[in-house]
C-alpha cells in the first residue's frame, strides 16, 4: 500500500533504505538533518540525500561529507 502525504516546502530530505523498505526522513534544519544523514551512514545504512524541497523540486543535491 503507499502512502500518499505532502512533503514540506523549506524541509530536508533523505532516503534510507533498509532491506527491501526505503524510508524518506525529513528535518527543519541542514544542520539537523546532515547530522542525521551521517549517523545512519556511519552506521551502514544505504542512504541518498535529496536535498532542500522548495515546493516543486529539490535543492542543495549534493550529498554531504563527513566534516
């Protein structure tokens, strides 16, 4: 069954795939959400970072590296 909900203008967003399932995870905040992006890097997680949503595509694409 899929889920349909809308994605939050000004929001960052990020895939983590677990197995079979893909989860999108959003957060306010870059800072917040690189934060959370690398954690479930580190912890192995396949992860694809998709940016800051603007209302009708994404932007800040690029994926972020460890600091």
């Amino acid at each position: 069954m899929k889920k349909k909900f809308t994605m939050g203008a000004g929001k960052y967003y990020f895939n983590v795939s677990s197995g079979h399932a893909s989860i999108l995870i959003h957060r306010d905040e870059k800072e917040e959400a690189v934060r959370s992006f690398l954690s479930y890097k580190r912890i192995g997680k396949d992860c694809e970072w998709l940016g800051l949503w603007n209302g009708k595509g994404f932007e800040e694409t690029s994926s972020p590296s460890k600091r």
